[in-house]
C-alpha cells in the first residue's frame, strides 16, 4: 500500500493555524468535511480525541499521527498538514510537533489501518524527507515531496 493511493492532494494543508491539538484537529475535521471525506465532524473529534486520551499520536521528532476508525467509512482517508511555529501536542520528547498525518480509517479494517500507519512512520524516518516537507511553501510541493519519497518505497 502506498500512502499515495490514499492521500488526496486536497487534503494537504500547507500551514496549519491552530496553536493547540484540538484546533489543529479542529482544521483537519473542516477539511475533511469539506471535502466530503467524513460526514459528521464531531465524531471524528471524539473519535481522535478518545485515541489521544489512551496516548498521545505525537511520536517525537515533531511529527504527530493521530488516527482512528470511523464506522461511515468505506475505505482509509490520509490527510497531512504543516503547522510552521510547532505546537505542543504531548510528544513524547515534549517538543513541538511541525509534522501531521492524520488517518482515518473504516472500524472494520484493521489490517489497513496498520500497514499505513507503517508505512507513514517508515517515510518519516528519513530525516531529510522531514526537512524537505517543512521547506515547502506550497500544498502541491508538499504532495509532490511526498509522492516522491513514497515511491522510494515501493508498493
């Protein structure tokens, strides 16, 4: 599975405003709801923030992968979003997060959901890939940098 099969290029935001997790999250609800990706905005924050209360999604390094599963889903949804000053979003090396993939995945494929969430931790091992994302100012940059790292990757 590659991320790009199931990251939308609309769902990129290239300068995310919150300054806390829950704005943030908030932005990635609007986003996709806007988009059509999720139906009711308010589940997918509980269902997010139910996910963070177990654990904090931020992984360190300034990345931060929230993630969980929504019942009105047909198939995974990938969003990712930059947020250029860093906010605090309880990583586990207490410093800010810059670096969001936010997954959404159907409640009935779990399988899915863990080879992306693999696949996305995988990328992002690759600390020039990370600085690269930052360094772009554009949505379409961001995704082609993106692109470009999943296919190093293979299927």
């Amino acid at each position: 599975m590659r991320l790009t099969d199931i990251l939308d290029p609309k769902l990129v935001l290239h300068d995310l405003k919150g300054q806390n997790k829950r704005e943030v999250l908030n932005e990635f609800s609007a986003l996709l709801h806007r988009n059509s990706k999720i139906r009711d905005s308010h589940e997918f924050l509980e269902v997010i923030l139910a996910r963070e209360a177990l654990g904090s999604t931020g992984i360190g390094d300034g990345i931060a992968i929230p993630h969980g599963k929504l019942k009105s889903l047909n198939n995974l949804i990938l969003s990712f979003g930059l947020s250029r000053s860093g906010i605090d979003f309880d990583a586990m090396d207490g410093k800010p997060v810059h670096i969001f993939f936010v997954l959404i995945a159907p409640e009935d494929s779990p399988g899915d959901h863990l080879k992306a969430l693999a696949r996305i931790s995988r990328i992002l091992k690759n600390r020039s890939f990370r600085e690269r994302l930052q360094q772009q100012e554009a949505a379409e940059e961001i995704y082609n940098e993106i692109c470009k790292e999943d296919e190093q990757y293979g299927p």
